[in-house]
C-alpha cells in the first residue's frame, strides 16, 4: 500500500515517470534521482560520482534499475558528485566546483556546494533545493521543482547559524 501511495504521488510530481515502470521502492528511488540528476545537468546520461557510507547501496542500485546513471571512479570525469548517506571527510580536491547533491539534509546547510537533497523522513521521500546554492552553480531546474526550492537566507536566520 506505501509503495502505491509513493508511486502515485511521484507519478504526479514527475509526471513523466510512469507508475507502471516501478517494480520496488529501489527502483523508484533510482529512477527519482535519474530524473533529478538529468535536470540538473541538462544530460540524459549521467556520470555519477558516489561518496559515503551508502555509495555500494547506491552503487548497486543504480547498475540494477537505470540505464542513465552511470556510477564513475573519477570525481574529475563526474557531472554530479551524490553524498550517499554520510561522508564526515572533506570532498577529495579533484571534485572542488562539481556540483554536489545528498541523500541526507542536513548535507544541504553544511556544505557549500551541496545545491539539493533527496531524502527520507517518516517514511516518505523528500526533495529540498536552495535558491542561492542553485543561482551560484547556475543550476536550472524545470518549473516542477518551484515546490522543493527554499531560499538559505531565511534558514539560517530562523537557525541562527551560518553556512560553512
């Protein structure tokens, strides 16, 4: 019943992302974030550079459930670099100016250049992007992400921090 109830909100939100496709929860995950990589980018095939704890869960995933996510060993090559879970270190040298994207949150307000969010709370998926984090990359996303845009400003006053 969850997965039904995910795949019809999905189905609204990413209207080109046909129901019937989805076989599990692995797979709409997978093919989310496809959607979500490709916009960023402007690239249907995307070179994916994987960090943290759940790059192998991630890793597996996407070999599994996408024909357009293609995991590379190179940060250089990368088009976007993905924060699979956590990663305490610093991004290695060679991925300085990617654009970064997380499956945690909190990644979103702690690290420069990490422009959105694609993460799970109380069991439903969630998509969060910052306006200034995407102006500064020049990121531009379709009119169907207005919806997951916050503005950083706004944040960090109401949390009385500053972003590092």
């Amino acid at each position: 019943m969850k997965l039904i109830v995910l795949l019809l909100c999905f189905s609204f939100c990413f209207g080109k992302l046909p129901v019937k496709e989805f076989s599990n929860e692995k797979e709409l995950e997978i093919r989310i974030l496809e959607k979500i990589f490709s916009d960023i980018t402007g690239k249907r095939k995307v070179k994916v550079y994987l960090l943290g704890n759940k790059s192998n869960y991630f890793s597996t995933n996407m070999k599994k459930y996408s024909k357009n996510l293609k995991e590379i060993k190179n940060c250089k090559e990368a088009d976007i670099v993905f924060l699979a879970g956590r990663y305490k270190n610093k991004l290695p040298k060679s991925c300085y100016g990617k654009v970064v994207f997380s499956s945690r949150r909190k990644d979103v307000f702690i690290r420069k250049n990490c422009i959105g969010a694609f993460f799970w709370k109380k069991g439903r998926p969630n998509i969060l992007f910052i306006r200034e984090k995407l102006n500064r990359k020049k990121v531009k996303l379709p009119s169907e992400y207005d919806k997951f845009i916050e503005s950083l400003g706004s944040r960090l006053e109401k949390a009385g921090g500053k972003e590092k």
